[in-house]
C-alpha cells in the first residue's frame, strides 16, 4: 500500500483486523488491567495484520476469503497476546530461576 493513499483505503485495509480484534475485546481474562486491555488490542490488530495478510498472499486468496482470515487472526491474535501478557510474571520468574538470578 503506498504511503500516500486515502485515509478510507488504509481504514479499509485495517478494518477486518481492527474489527476481529475489537470483537474478542469481550473474550479477555476477567481482571485485565485497561493497560492489558491496550496492549492486547494492538497486539491482535499487528498480527492479523501481519499473519492474515502473509497468509493470504502466500496462498494467493483475496476478496472476502482474505478479509475473513484477516478478521479470525485479529479475534485469536488478540487472545493468544492477552494470555501472553497474563503469564508474564511467571514466565520471568521462571526465567530467572534458571539463570540464577533469582534468590527464593
């Protein structure tokens, strides 16, 4: 997409991603911070964006099939980068631990 195309093209190059995301908004762990909520959001909409079109073009799809893959990566993108974000702490404690670097 060149960098100088309509404001309405990009918005309808990022709508499904934007859409598939938003829609598993409601899917989130219950407690997310709205700082998880954000970050989630954006994660889900990068790789829908990135997945779903890589996707696309590598099996040569366009039309509906292309914005329908690129709106389900934006709904499971955003769960799989929420999920992540939940996991976190105990992913670095469990790093540290086997760096030595943690003391308990």
């Amino acid at each position: 997409m060149p960098v100088e195309a309509p404001l309405y093209k990009i918005f309808g190059y990022l709508a499904p991603a934007i859409l598939g995301a938003f829609v598993s908004l409601r899917f989130l762990p219950e407690g997310s911070s709205t700082l998880n909520k954000l970050i989630s959001y954006a994660s889900g909409v990068a790789i829908a964006n990135y997945w779903g079109y890589g996707l696309s073009e590598y099996l040569l799809l366009d039309g509906l099939v292309e914005t329908g893959i690129v709106f389900t990566f934006g709904l499971f993108g955003l769960t799989v980068a929420s999920h992540i974000w939940v996991e976190m702490p105990t992913l670095l404690k469990v790093v540290k631990k086997k760096l030595g670097l943690h003391s308990d």
